[in-house]
C-alpha cells in the first residue's frame, strides 16, 4: 500500500520506518528542510534503540522517502497519517492548531478519496474537526479515522511491530477494510484490530495514559507514606504486584513520571473534562502529586548540607524522562537540577543519549561529563534521576575513591538498601529507610 506520514516525530518516524518495514510504500513529510535533508542522508534524527537499522534498511529498499511537500503526500498515499505535535496550551489543553492546519491545507489540495488518519493523541471530538477543517476546502470524497499510538518511546519500535492491540476508531466501512488490510501484517500472533468509534478511540488514549499515570502516582503517595510509618515501600509494591487484579508494572516508585506523554494527557483529558462540564477530581489529584513528587528529594539535600549549597559540586546521573531514550521533555531532572542551580549548587552532568538536547536547554550552566564516574569526580553528593541500566551496577569502591564523600540521593531506588549500609554509604531513596 501507498502511505505518506506528516510529521517526522517520534511518533511519525517510527510509524513510516515500520509500515514500510512490511512492504508499503512510505513517504515522510516534515516541514524542516534541514531535518529532511538529515534523513534523505540516512541519520535518523531520534534516538530510538533499533529504529536505526530498519530506517537504514528500507531506505536502501527505496521503500521509505522524505519531502517537504504536503502536495506531494497527498498525491503519493492512499491513507494520510497525522503525526503531529499537540503541545499543551496555556490551560493545560491540547493545542491541535497543527493537527488543523494541516486538515486545511489537505482540504486544499486533496483531489481522491483519501483516508485521513488522526494519528496523535488528540481529545475527544477532534477527529470531527479535522473532518470538518477538510470539508470546508473540497467536496472529494475522503474518511476520517482515529487510530491513537501506544507506543512506549525505548521500545517503539517493538510495541509498533508487536502491538499488544490496534485501536481503530471509524465510522466508515471503507475506510475500515483499508485499516484493517493495512494492519493485517502486525496481528499474525491474534492480538485484536478492535473497531470502534472515533469518540471512543480518542478517549482510549487519555484514559489509558491517565490510568497509568494515576498508578504510578499513587505508588509514590505510598512511598511518601512508607516513610512516615517505617514501612518498606519494595515489599509493599511486591505484596501489591502479585494481585492479579493490580498487576507488577507501574508499581516502582520515584521522583514522578515525565515524558511526552503521561504530563501533557494527563492535563488534556483534566481540561477535556472541565470544557463538558465534568471534573476529574482523581486527575487534579495526579497533577499536583507528580508536580511535588520531581522535587522530593531537594529537601533531604538541602538537610544534610545544612540549607546552603553553594560551594557545592553534585553529581547528576541520568537527564532523560526514562532510560532508552534520549526525550528530555517533563524530565524530573530539568526540575531537580534548576531548583538546586538556584541554591547555588555547582552541578557534573550524564546520560548515555539526553546531554546534547540538555545542553540545548541549560547552556553552560552545567559541566557535561563524558561518562558516569567523570559526573562524580571529587563531588559531594550523588543524585540519581533516570534509571539507565549502566547506573544500576557501579563499581561502589570506585565511587567511594572518587568523591569527596559517600552520599547519594537516589530517585530510582536502584540499590539495596542493606547494601549501601554495608559498604559505608549515606544513602537516600524513596519509600525505604535511610542510611545515615
């Protein structure tokens, strides 16, 4: 099949790589003259662990191609994916002026019976706008569909070419059988095509974002309580996780969730309520908690050093929302690190893949480290803030040789507790007892 895609993101890259990994015929469009430039060249210009190899692959297949012409999209594909941004307004609304304006410019120039594919999470009734934004420029015939993404950025890639389901919301037979033909490929193993409505499909994505996001949420309410009572909040998660009815996943608790997604959704389906005249007490409730939760730690730093950092070197380890991506966008680490930035600290910084979009934001506000033991050169603390997996089993003796003293504030729980007592640290994390 013939597919174009608008908008190169994480979302829209991943989604034209896959699609023409199984045949189809892609082409990417993407208003950046220099980013289409980068990819006709073959650098991908995300970080997406194994996007890489098949982006190189059905290039060379000529199975995938990039242009800056949305006439060319349109004369090129059969179904239109929209893979644009939906940035969070000023009220914490979806902003879908791209989302529309491209619905207008397709209006423009559409000439056949397209269908249009609202791939980006969007509120509830938008696929009716998009509709709409189309039909005021042309009388061709076309469908709308709503077909939201569930894909995990560090396993795209993976939940893309596996999907644990496919969500297709339309109201147009047509339409449908295109989808479903489409899709075809990814279901071999029986995970469902579910059909519903576009309303429907629309507020799945919320709702299943919000959901989690609400589970992780209310772990660390549990962790904060954990350490008012003395409890242990990892045999907690563990005693929770092993109920069916609960499950393991998004039970580890920390310094709060960030990311493209969970925030901005998080906040759209809040607003999205407030707008029909329903408000989502539990989602206020999720929104205020992960806001105090990014910045838990700062109290217990600004304790042991007596409420005056400045003089102080700290190490950072980790700057992505989340390991396996190099995404920095809600990132508890941009809250840590200007908070203390502001107290005066003096803050050594690494990740494996974030440090050149961090140094996009911070400047020379901080010192950029080419690997993790260089972060903690003669510092006098350790903060941990992404759980990458080269953080999880640091050589300790090392880590003792090389600050100034044994002190780390760790926002992932990534060691154990008995552990970091034994081997003479002073050790903070969230939910368990400390290690003075």
């Amino acid at each position: 099949m013939k597919i174009s895609v608008i908008g190169t993101g994480y979302v829209g890259l991943v989604t034209g790589t896959c699609l023409a990994e199984t045949g189809n015929e892609v082409l990417c469009i993407d208003i950046n003259k220099e980013k289409v430039e980068q990819m006709k060249n073959g650098e991908v210009p995300i970080y997406e662990p194994h996007l890489d190899v098949l982006f190189d692959r059905n290039i060379k297949a000529n199975r995938l191609k990039f242009s800056t012409s949305l006439k060319e999209g349109l004369e090129h594909g059969d179904i239109i994916f929209l893979a644009l941004p939906t940035p969070e307004d000023e009220d914490g609304s979806a902003d879908l002026s791209y989302v529309l304006g491209a619905a207008k410019d397709i209006g423009k120039i559409i000439d056949s019976y397209k269908v249009i594919v609202d791939k980006s999470t969007v509120p509830v009734g938008t696929a009716e706008r998009v509709r709409e934004a189309i039909a005021n420029e042309t009388n061709v015939d076309f469908d709308v569909v709503s077909n939201p993404e569930f894909l995990r950025e560090g396993f795209a890639v993976d939940d893309f070419l596996k999907p644990e389901r496919i969500v297709v919301g339309s109201s147009s037979e047509r339409a449908t059988k295109l989808m479903q033909k489409l899709y075809k490929p990814f279901v071999r193993s029986g995970n469902p095509i579910i059909i519903m409505d576009e309303k429907s499909a629309e507020l799945t994505k919320y709702a299943a974002n919000s959901f989690l996001a609400t589970k992780i949420t209310f772990m660390n309410e549990i962790a904060n309580f954990c350490e008012k009572v003395g409890a242990d909040v990892d045999k907690v998660r563990v005693g929770m996780g092993t109920d069916s009815r609960i499950g393991k996943r998004f039970l580890f608790p920390g310094i709060g969730y960030g990311g493209s997604c969970f925030p901005k959704d998080v906040k759209a389906l809040h607003k999205s309520g407030k707008e029909n005249n329903y408000d989502f007490d539990i989602l206020k409730s999720v929104i205020t908690v992960n806001d105090t939760q990014k910045k838990i730690l700062i109290p217990r730093i600004l304790s042991h050093f007596n409420n005056d950092l400045k003089g102080k070197t700290l190490g950072i380890w980790g700057l992505a929302f989340k390991p396996e991506t190099d995404d920095i966008r809600e990132a508890p680490a941009l809250y840590m690190m200007e908070e203390l930035l502001k107290q005066g600290a003096k803050l050594n910084v690494f990740d494996p893949e974030a440090m050149p979009n961090i140094k996009k934001r911070f400047g020379d506000q901080l010192n950029y480290t080419s690997n993790m033991y260089e972060a903690i050169n003669n510092v006098d603390a350790l903060i941990i803030c992404t759980e990458w997996s080269i953080f999880r089993t640091p050589d300790f003796a090392k880590l003792k040789d090389t600050m100034k003293q044994p002190i780390i504030f760790d926002g992932r729980n990534l060691y154990e507790v008995n552990d970091l007592k034994a081997d003479g640290f002073h050790y903070s994390s969230i939910g368990r007892k400390p290690v003075n």
